[in-house]
C-alpha cells in the first residue's frame, strides 16, 4: 500500500508537463511556429532549455498538488483498521520534491525528445503512452518489492525504495539514493544533448 501511495506520486511526475510537452514539440510544428522560434537570434541550446525548465516546472507542479492532496485525504483512511499508520509529514514532503526534481527533468527531456521524434501532436501522445511504460513500470516494481537488488540502483524504481524506506521510519540508504538521482541526471543530460542535435536537423524542424 505504501509503495502504491508513493507510486501515485511519481506518476503524477510523468503525467503533469506530458501535455505541455507535447504541445511545445510536435504542437508548435503543426502549427508552424518552431521553425519561427529557432529564427530568433537564441541558441538552440537556449531554446531546448527554455522548454525543459517549463515543462520540468510543470510536473513539480503536478508533483506539490497530489502531495497536498494526500496530506489532507490521507488523514481520513482508517490506517489503524489495517494495522499501521500512514502521515504525510513536511518532512517526508520535502523529501518527495527534492528527490522529484531530477525526476521531473528526466520526465521532461524524455517527453520532450519523443515528441520531436513524432511528425503529429496525435503521434506523440501514441509514442509517449508506449515510452512513458518503462518509468512507470520500474515504478510498478519497486512498489511490489520485485528484483530490489537491482532496481535499487536504477532510475525512478531506486528513489521510490529510498522514499519507501524513509515512510516505514527506516534509514535512507544514500548510496542508493545518490547513484539511482545521478543516473536519472545523466540520462537527461544525454537526452538533452540528444534533443538539441535534434532541432538542428530540417526534416525535424519541418516534420519532413
């Protein structure tokens, strides 16, 4: 149940900038106004920037909202029918948004890239329901405890077993942590470098 509460928020990650993602991506080349956008004396570089921060801030966003929602939703489930206690504490709140920031970059640079790789904003939501499967799917399996000696050191599925543990009252394993966050940095600094060599090329710009 605790790894299906934490689930939830790391999903809303995922899903709160996907949107805006797509629509700053293949939206804007349906409608003409990327080629118009890279005409602007801006870097490339400061353009793909540009858009992750938004689409990052959007899925922090997303992040706050469901966290607050659980702290005051939570306080009505009967936890001690089932034999323990659930508290949402500002503690285990900040831990959740400092540990979802390099989640939502990596939300952000994922959505982002596949986005551009679609020529159709329809395209794009077909291509990101497909993609946006494997984050979720590690997710899924840290929550049901499955292979944890390896997901443990992956990204996503090892910062919600690093939460799972501080929610049970148990030591965060910092090790874990801090090689699970920095393969999720390093993944989105190579998508990142992936999307702005992608905005240099024309059949991307113009869906060609």
């Amino acid at each position: 149940i605790l790894g299906i509460a934490i689930f939830t928020m790391i999903y809303s990650v995922f899903i709160s900038g996907m949107n805006l993602a797509i629509d700053t991506s293949a939206g804007e080349r349906e409608r003409n106004s990327l080629a118009l956008l890279l005409s602007h004396p801006i870097s490339t570089r400061q353009l793909v920037l540009g858009k992750i921060i938004a689409v990052t801030c959007f899925a922090l966003l997303g992040l706050l909202l469901i966290l607050i929602v659980s702290k005051i939703a939570y306080t009505f489930v009967p936890w001690q029918e089932l034999g323990f206690s659930v508290n949402i504490s500002p503690d285990f709140m900040g831990l959740m948004l400092f540990i979802g920031i390099p989640l939502a970059i990596m939300a952000a640079t994922l959505q982002l890239f596949v986005s551009f790789m679609a020529k159709t904003f329809k395209e794009a939501q077909s291509y990101l329901t497909m993609v946006l499967f494997v984050p979720l799917a590690l997710s899924m399996a840290a929550s049901y405890n499955i292979a944890p000696d390896v997901l443990e050191w992956l990204p996503v599925s090892g910062q919600q077993q690093a939460l799972m543990a501080f929610i049970k009252g148990r030591e965060i394993p910092m090790l874990q942590l801090l090689v699970s966050s920095g393969a999720t940095l390093v993944l989105s600094i190579a998508l990142a470098l992936g999307l702005e060599k992608l905005l240099k090329s024309e059949k991307v710009v113009f869906g060609l």
